[in-house]
C-alpha cells in the first residue's frame, strides 16, 4: 500500500471502483396508487391507502434508494441478500393518478431479471401481470 495515500484517497479509490459497474439496467414504474391495496393472491385486502398518506411518504422521501427484492420472505423471515435486485430512485408523485412513480435501478448481477422484464414487457397487452410488492405497516 502507497503510504503517501491519505485514508480519502483510498476511499475514493474505493468509490471509483464501485462506480465502473455499466451493466445496470433502469425501469420507470409506478409503486403504488391510492386505492383498495391488494393483497396475496391479488385479492383486495380490507387496507385502503390513503392518498394524503401516499403524499405524506413521498415528502418525506420514504419511498427513495429502498431495497427491490425479487419475491417474499417466508413469514418470520426477513429479506434475504439473495434476493435483492436493485434499488428505488427519482421518485415523483403524479396527482392525477394520485400514485408514486419512480425507477428501479437493477444491480448487474441481478441481469436474468432484466432479461426477463424486458421479455415480459415486449409482449405488449398480452404480458402476465407482474408487478411490486410493497412492505408497509398501516395505521389503524
């Protein structure tokens, strides 16, 4: 090791090298709306989400660099690294649709995901729905 490096400069090599990843892949997609939330089995739950409450979150940037898992924990479980695909950012809120947009930014080991998306997403109006799952603790 270089001992003219500050500690700085060794950290900013470090971020330099994180950086270099080109393979990332981005989509624009709609979160969440106000609504009846649907639950498991794309059923309506008894949940409303509120669009005050979708206004309150986004102001308060709740919504910005979350994790995008690619499916659920088991019950009693939590997320696992193996799962994780990406990442939330350039969040907006759109009140005429009254829901968050925002892109999610693929990591590039998360590439099958990305080729599957774009497979589904050439299908057009015949494509399955697929779509996120949000983790949020209502207020009763």
């Amino acid at each position: 090791m270089d001992q003219n490096l500050s500690p700085n400069d060794r950290y900013r090599l470090q971020l330099g090298q994180l950086s270099s990843i080109s393979r990332r892949r981005s989509y624009r997609a709609r979160f969440v709306k106000a609504g009846r939330v649907r639950s498991m089995g794309n059923r309506q739950s008894n949940i409303e989400m509120t669009e005050n409450a979708l206004v309150s979150a986004f102001t308060s940037g709740l919504f910005e660099g979350k994790a995008v898992f690619v499916d659920h924990a088991d019950f009693f479980q939590h997320p696992s690294l193996r799962n994780l695909a990406g990442v939330t950012a350039d969040i907006d809120y759109d009140p005429a649709e009254k829901s968050i947009l925002g892109t999610i930014k693929l990591y590039s080991e998360a590439s099958p995901i990305a080729t599957l998306l774009d497979e589904i997403l050439a299908e057009g109006s015949s494509a399955p729905d697929v779509g996120l799952s949000m983790v949020f603790w209502p207020v009763w």
